[in-house]
C-alpha cells in the first residue's frame, strides 16, 4: 500500500486563493483592506526569512503589509511602545512578533500585549483559554493548517482516534485542542511517554511536532493511519543539506493511509493561515461574518 501524499504546497494555494477573494470583497464592498504587521527584532536569519515571505504573501493576496525592524538590542519599553500603537491603529488587523525575541526581552510578556483580536498567532493567553473553552478564538497558525488538512482528507474527524507527539503551546496542545474540539479521542504524548511506539499505533491520526530527525518509523504507523508531520529538521544526507520532519517518510508512506512530505506538507499552510487569521481579524472587528472554511 502507497499512502496518499498531501499536498500541502496545493492546498495553502487553495486557501490564499480563498482569502485574496474575501480581501477582494472587502475592498469593493466595505471599502477595508485588512492589514498585517510583522514586528522583528534582531537579525535572526532563519526569522529574516521567515518575515520576507509573510510580507510577499500578505502583498500578493492583497492586504496591506506593515514590517517594522528593530535593532537587537531595543528595550523592552520600546518594544511595548511599537506594540500599544499597532494595537490602536485601525489600519492594522493582525500584529505578529517574530520568535524567538533576543534574551533580554520577555516574550510572554510582549506577547500579552498584542490585543487579543490582533494576535493572529493565537498565542495570547486569552487566545489559548478561549480555545481551551472551545470559544471562538484565534487559532496558531500550523495546528489551524494541519486541522484543515484532516478535515479535507477525512470529512468528519468525530471518532477518530488521534495522537499528537508534542505539547508544546505553540504546536501540542492547540493542536490536540482543535482535535478534541472535532470530537477525537485524543492522546498528547511527550519526552516521557512510556511506550510510544505502542501509543501511536493505536492512531488513526497521527501528529508529530517534535523536532527529532524521523523519529517515527513506519512500523509504529497503524495500516490506513493519516500522518501529518510537522517537523522540520535540517539534516546532512549524502554530503547535501536536506529538510526532513519528524516521521520517516520512506517507510511510513507503505503503511498509512495518507501522509504530509517535507517539505511541502505543514509547512506551506502555515504563513496561509496566518493570512487566513488576518482577514478572519478583518471581519471581526468590523462586524462583518466571519469567511467560511478558514477559521477552526
Ligand atoms: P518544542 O521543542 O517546543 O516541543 C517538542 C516537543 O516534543 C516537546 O513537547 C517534547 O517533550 C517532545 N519530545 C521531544 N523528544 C521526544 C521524544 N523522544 N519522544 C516524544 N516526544 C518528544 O517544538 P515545537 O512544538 O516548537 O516544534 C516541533 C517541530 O515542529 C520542530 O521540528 C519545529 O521545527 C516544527 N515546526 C514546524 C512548523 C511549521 O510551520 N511546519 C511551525 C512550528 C514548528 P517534552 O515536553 O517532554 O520536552
């Protein structure tokens, strides 16, 4: 058996063809064009080139783009200072901040600032009790994608018994969150779990967001299992440089049901849910109904 390979790159078009049609609309209807601002601090080159290709997408799919760099060394005032002006600037619909910050700067601190309606990375407190509550929330961006993903495969997820290797707040938990909300029986498994090969084979939904090298071999897949891997692990093979995730894609394709690669699987749907997240922040602070398919 040969799982079926999710497109992630296809279907993160899918959504940003969705959303340039809501941004469309609410341009010619409602006269808004939702915004996004993507604060960095420092010279990171892995969120450096993160922030270029939010700032291409936001552009191509029509909304406004707003970056603001700062220096390494800013201060956690100034950096608050940035914050509370985006909050109240009308033209901004989604506030990012970049992670990881420098040491110096208290990143649950800062990102307690954003306004909740603005945290279009979900990570605000308010965010995550709101999806711990099952309330209507914002959503981190790779669980929002990996959860759309399933949903195309499977239709209804309810059933479903799913393992998600990872508790971490920005991948883990709101993902098993969102599981749980789609009616899995959901089990969260981590560096102390006894067993792990036992627990994942028990899954017809498996998420990996370790950050281990391919970790999960394909006999701890359960036959017909759906895997998404959300890992991305820089490797050397073959004297070249490669992208791999956390599940061993060679071996597990033969035994699962369907399967996301890396690249080209999590990845892609990540910044499309971020623009999903803005034009959802758009509607919602204007009143306006929320766009269908792109929220949880
Ligand atoms: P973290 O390092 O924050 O969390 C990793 C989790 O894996 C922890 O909960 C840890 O357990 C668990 N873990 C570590 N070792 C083992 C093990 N041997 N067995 C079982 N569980 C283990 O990572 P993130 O959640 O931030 O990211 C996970 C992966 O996803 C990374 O590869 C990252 O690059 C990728 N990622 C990809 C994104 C995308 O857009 N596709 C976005 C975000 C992340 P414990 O809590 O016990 O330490």
């Amino acid at each position: 058996m040969t799982a079926q390979i999710i497109d992630g790159k296809a279907f993160a078009a899918t959504v940003r063809e969705k959303v340039a049609g809501h941004v469309t609309r609410l341009k010619e209807e409602n006269g808004i064009t939702p915004g996004l601002a993507v604060v960095l601090v420092g010279e990171d080159p892995a969120s450096q080139v993160y922030v270029r290709s939010k700032g291409k997408q936001t552009v191509e799919v029509g909304m406004n783009s707003f970056e603001h760099k700062l220096d390494a060394d800013t201060s956690e005032a100034d950096l608050l200072a940035l914050v509370d002006q985006l909050n109240n600037d009308p033209t901004v619909h989604g506030i990012l901040v970049q992670l990881p910050l420098p040491k110096h700067l208290n990143e649950d601190l800062v990102i307690n600032s954003i306004s909740p309606e603005k945290d279009v990375d979900g990570f605000h407190i308010s965010n995550v009790g709101l999806l711990g509550t099952g309330q209507k929330s914002m959503v981190p961006c790779t669980p929002l994608g990996s959860l759309m993903m399933l949903r195309d495969h499977h239709g209804s997820l309810s059933g479903l018994d799913a393992v998600v290797i990872g508790r971490s707040n920005i991948v883990g938990k709101p993902m098993a969150q969102l599981l749980l909300g789609d009616s899995c029986t959901v089990t969260i498994a981590h560096s102390r779990t006894k067993d792990l090969a036992d627990v994942v084979r028990r899954a017809d939904i498996v998420v990996a967001a370790v950050g281990r090298p391919e970790m999960v071999p394909g006999d701890w897949i359960k036959p017909g299992a759906t895997v998404i891997d959300v890992g991305i692990n820089r490797i050397e093979r073959e004297g070249k440089n490669v992208l791999v995730g956390d599940v061993d894609f060679a071996s597990a394709k033969d035994v699962a049901g369907a399967i996301t690669p890396v690249p080209g699987g999590v990845g892609p749907m990540t910044i499309a849910c971020l623009l999903a997240n803005t034009v959802t922040a758009c509607c919602r602070a204007n009143g306006l109904s929320e766009p269908e398919g792109l929220t949880a």
